[in-house]
C-alpha cells in the first residue's frame, strides 16, 4: 500500500544520461532535450526579489508552474523505460529508478535464477570487495593509433554489442571457466592464455544473455511494423531499451568488485577475445588491399577507394563468415570524407578522437571539445564550425573564421551565456585540495547566500581582474564581464588548433601575428 516515489532525476543521471548530449542535467536542460521544452528565464536575484518583495508573483507562480509541467512531461517520456526495466528485473518501479547499472544487471541475474533452479552466489563481504578492488588491472580493449591527418573514402565497421556477444558465443561464465571436459579442446582457449571455456554445457551468464539478444531481436522486429509517432512503437522501445540496458551492462558486472558472480579470469576473458577479434579484421582488411586507419575496441575504420563501396560490403559477409555463435560486424556508413586529430603535435593520434563527412553533408563528431562540458559554447561551436569548413575543403575559410572569433570576443561583442563553463560540484568545498575556478566561484555564491549542494552542476565565468584564474572565476549569474585574454588564449584558440594544426596553421596565425602565407599553404597537409 502507499504511493511509490519515482525519482526522475537519479534514474537519467545513472542509466540515460551516457546517452545524452546535455551540457547539464539541469531541470532545462535534460527537458529541453527530451520534451523540447526549456524552462522560464529566472535567474537567482529575481527569484529573491520576486518573493521577498512580493513583486511579480505571478510571473514566479508561472515559473513555478512550468517546473512542474516540465518534470511531468519528462516523466511521461521516461516512465516507460523505468516500468520495462522494472518489469525485466522483478523490481518495483521506485526501486528500479534508483538503481545503478550493476544493480539492475544482479536484479535481473537473480530473477532468472530463481526460474532456472540456479543457486545464486552470496554477496561478496566488505574483505573480500577490498581484495578484489586491489588487484592489477587487466588489459581493456585493443586502440590502433589512426594516422593523424585528412583522409577520403572511409568505411566504418563496428561489432554489434561485441562483449555481451562474445560472452554468449565464447560461453564465458565463472561455472564454465577450465572445465575437465574441454581442456584439450581450442575452441574456446582464450587468447594469450591457457585457460578455457567449456564447449558441452551452457553457462548461467550466456544463456540469459541469449535469452536478451533473442528478446530485442524479436522487438526490433516488432517495430517495424509500427507507426514511430504511435504508442505501440514507444511501448516496444521502452521494452528494447531495458533489454539493451541490462545486456549491455552485464561485462561490466563480471568485472565489478560487488558482484555476486564475479569473476576476474571471465572479465579479462572477455578483452582479450576482443582485442583478439578487432586485429584478426584488422588482417583480413589490409590483406584484401584496404588501409586501416584507426580501430578502437569495437570498431574499425578503413580507407577505401571511390568505387569499391561494393567490396566493402564483400569484405564484411567475409568476415562474418568466420565469425562464431551470435557475434556480427556491422557496416555503420561510408564517408567522403574524415579527419584524425592528434591531442599535441608530434604525439599521434588521440583515441576517439575524430570527425566524419558523409554524402549529404551530416557530420559526425567524437572526442572533441564539442562533447565536452568544461569548454565553454563559444569554443565548442566554433571548433564545430572549423571541422565543418576543413571537412568541405575550406581551411584558409576556416582560418579567417577563428580570427573573427577572436576579434569579436576581444571586442566583447560576445554574450556572457557563450562563455560559461559548466563543471560539477564533486565533493564539499573543504575537502577540495586544489582551488580550482568552480571551488572558487562557489565560495563567493556562498558568501552572497546562495547555497549550492554537493552534486549540483555549476556554470562560471572568468571575469576581468587581478590575481589568479580561480581569484577571477564567479557563478555566470554574479558575473558583470569577461577576460577576453582569457577566453582567447585558453578556450578559443586551443579548441581551433586541435583541428587545424594538421594543416600546419599556428597560434601566431589565428591570432593575426603570422606573416601572409600563400592561398593554398594551408591545405596541403
């Protein structure tokens, strides 16, 4: 009996937000992203003077309103997920929204347990969490450095959910781990190791994982049948959603130092048939002629020529071919076009770090400062804006675009809401050891009565002034200006240079200080 609190906002930070592109996960900006809806402009000082003075009451009872309104459209949107995964782990809803990822996979484990007359294993003691937490890392996934620079004609290949199907295909389970039976066999010997997986009896964790995949196959068929619009298509993509959640989720529990059903040898397992995996592709792709020019854990990137989009497709039912059990490479897209970005000239290039142009002009961004919530808008979008320019053949525009830039903030032309960093209040302010900007911008919120709880997400500026950088730094709604100087040489600068470094263009040149080069110097790296 009684009425089940739902949390909203513990069930998108710990399972939604990985997949969200909001800077924050403010009340605005996660329904922006959601509903399409933002909440209304009210800053701090207003909301106090609006109740203190009685002044505009209205208005705060308007602002209040649409809170609500917000938080119930959001729970209209999410519901649906948190009642599927409720469902698929036997947990009530109020629990299920509470719950980390590791929590809904043991919940999950333990319900098919119980239908499979499977023993389930005890919960580790505290000892035993602290023994597990020190022992050595294992190897994660396999990084093939890409080669830094411009490159045309790419076909991209990634693993569909290539752990949890190796731990199906590989039947990985700490009950299967050199079993007698199989210990001569090769089949499931593990890469660099001289252990084994046994090939005669299913294990508890590859069977309910299959169990999974079978599920949102069978969904995911459903939904094409289905209007996108209707509520039968948001039903069954609730329902995938859950199946994805806790299939996606359960590596990462054999590995945690809280499982029930850990086990280092099957975690570890699991890396190493991947890593094994993606440099077997690796092989077979530069054998059949093409140029492998970046491959990280689960995905591969190859140069191809213009016409050979059909050898493409050829070389990816080659390699299914060889592959065992459920395991599947996928052909994501083609692109006319990409660029590989070291992090420092002269260092290689960075992991995931990489920009994509395909036929119709859509652009796809990983690893840049775009993705990041520490660099302000401004930076983002106008490194944004030079991978778009450099990506359609335009460096020397790009160029002149970062020195209006510059121009413009030097002038303080730019709005104040352009220039905010968003950073999270980790821990209480005592127990920081460094006085980063935020500590700082905290302690005068503080000081001028606002409070603001461990937890919270923050937005600052850096203002005019002497002293350090942190001395400088205020909450963007106490802020009056902004240290151009500042904004130049640490945000927007920097951001460009990642990008257009690899065409030899330097600070001195986005900044005015170079001397003329000719027309084409830029592009021809």
């Amino acid at each position: 009996k009684g009425m089940p609190h739902i949390d909203l906002f513990n069930f998108i930070s710990r399972v939604m937000s990985p997949a969200m592109s909001s800077e924050t996960l403010s009340l605005d900006s996660v329904a922006m992203e959601l509903v399409g809806e933002g909440k209304k402009g009210f800053t701090w000082d207003e909301l106090k003077d609006a109740w203190t003075q009685k002044t505009r009451l209205h208005e705060l009872a308007d602002y209040c309103m649409q809170d609500s309104l917000l938080t119930l459209k959001l729970a209209d949107r999410i519901m649906p997920n948190i009642f599927e995964l409720s469902n698929l782990t036997a947990q009530l809803p109020s629990d299920a929204s509470r719950m980390t990822y590791g929590q809904l996979v043991e919940s999950y484990a333990i319900k098919k347990a119980s239908q499979m007359n499977v023993v389930v294993p005890n919960r580790p003691s505290s000892e035993e969490i602290g023994d597990r937490k020190d022992m050595e890392q294992f190897a994660g996934g396999f990084v093939k450095e890409p080669k830094a620079g411009m490159h045309e004609n790419i076909a991209v290949f990634d693993f569909r959910g290539l752990y949890p199907s190796i731990i199906v295909s590989h039947n990985i389970d700490p009950e299967t781990l050199n079993c007698s039976c199989c210990k001569d066999r090769q089949e499931n010997k593990i890469p660099g190791s001289r252990s084994h997986f046994c090939t005669n009896t299913k294990g508890f964790i590859p069977e309910i994982l299959l169990d999974l995949f079978q599920e949102r196959k069978h969904i995911k068929e459903k939904m094409k049948f289905h209007d996108k619009k209707s509520r039968d298509y948001a039903e069954l993509n609730a329902r995938q959603f859950a199946v994805k959640t806790v299939s996606n989720a359960m590596y990462g529990y054999l590995g945690f130092a809280g499982s029930r059903w850990y086990n280092r040898e099957c975690a570890s397992a699991v890396t190493a048939f991947g890593r094994n995996y993606i440099q077997n592709v690796i092989a077979m792709a530069e054998e059949q002629g093409f140029e492998a020019l970046y491959g990280d854990t689960d995905s591969l990137f190859l140069r191809i020529d213009k016409n050979t989009e059909v050898e493409a497709h050829n070389f990816l039912q080659k390699v299914n071919a060889t592959l065992p059990g459920i395991m599947e490479l996928d052909l994501q897209g083609i692109y006319v076009r990409g660029i590989f970005v070291s992090k420092k000239a002269g260092e290689g290039g960075a992991k995931k770090r990489y920009a994509l142009i395909d036929k119709d002009g859509n652009i796809t961004i990983r690893g840049f400062e775009k993705v990041r919530r520490d660099w302000s808008r401004l930076a983002k979008d106008t490194q944004e804006k030079v991978l778009d320019l450099v990506l359609n053949k335009r460096q020397k525009e790009a160029v002149e675009y970062v020195k209006k830039i510059v121009q413009e903030v030097k002038l303080e032309k730019v709005p104040l809401t352009e220039l905010r960093v968003y950073t999270q209040l980790t821990r209480q302010l005592k127990h920081y050891v460094q006085r980063g900007p935020h500590v700082a911008a905290v302690e005068k919120a503080n000081a001028r009565g606002k409070e603001i709880r461990v937890g919270e997400t923050i937005e600052y500026v850096i203002t005019k002034g002497s002293g350090s950088i942190s001395d400088r730094a205020e909450l963007t709604e106490y802020a009056k200006n902004y240290d151009p100087e500042y904004y130049i040489n640490n945000q927007i600068v920097p951001a460009a240079l990642r990008v257009l470094h690899i065409f030899g263009v330097t600070e001195d040149d986005l900044l005015g200080r170079a001397k003329q080069k000719g027309l084409g110097s830029w592009g021809k790296k």
